[in-house]
C-alpha cells in the first residue's frame, strides 16, 4: 500500500541518508499514516480511512462528514 494520507495528500519526502564518512545514499521520510474507522451516519455504515495523524486532527475538527466530502472532492473512492 503506499503511504499518502487520503485526506491530506501527504506523501513520502525523499532524501539522502548521510554517513559519518558523509557518503550519501538515498532515503524516504514516510508520513505517520494510521487506519482509522469511523462511523458515516448519512449512509449507516464505518468507513476505513488511511489518514495521516495530521488528517487525524482535522477530521476531528471539521467531523467526518466534511471529511468524507474533501476526500471524494479529490477523487479518492471511499
């Protein structure tokens, strides 16, 4: 599965791993992505999202409804 928050968009950030001999190879910062489920009372069902824990605190905030409406919005088959 790849790591990118479905909310958020937020991907991995990619760049080098530096030694002690400062030999550089390459590396990926992955967001801290988390399975959440939440209940959609529109539909009467849970829904499975991949958030990052940022995407986390804005479903929080906005609540899933609106969550959901973004998500869709972008494209993204819930």
């Amino acid at each position: 599965m790849s790591a990118h928050c479905m909310l958020t968009g937020a991907r991995p950030g990619f760049g080098n791993r530096v030694s002690h001999s400062h030999r550089r190879t390459s590396r990926r910062f992955d967001p801290n992505i988390q399975t959440k489920r939440y209940w959609l009372p529109s539909e009467g069902r849970y829904i499975r999202l991949r958030l990052s824990t940022k995407g986390i605190r804005t479903v929080d905030a906005i609540g899933v409804e609106a969550a959901v409406a973004r998500i869709r919005a972008r494209g993204v088959k819930v």
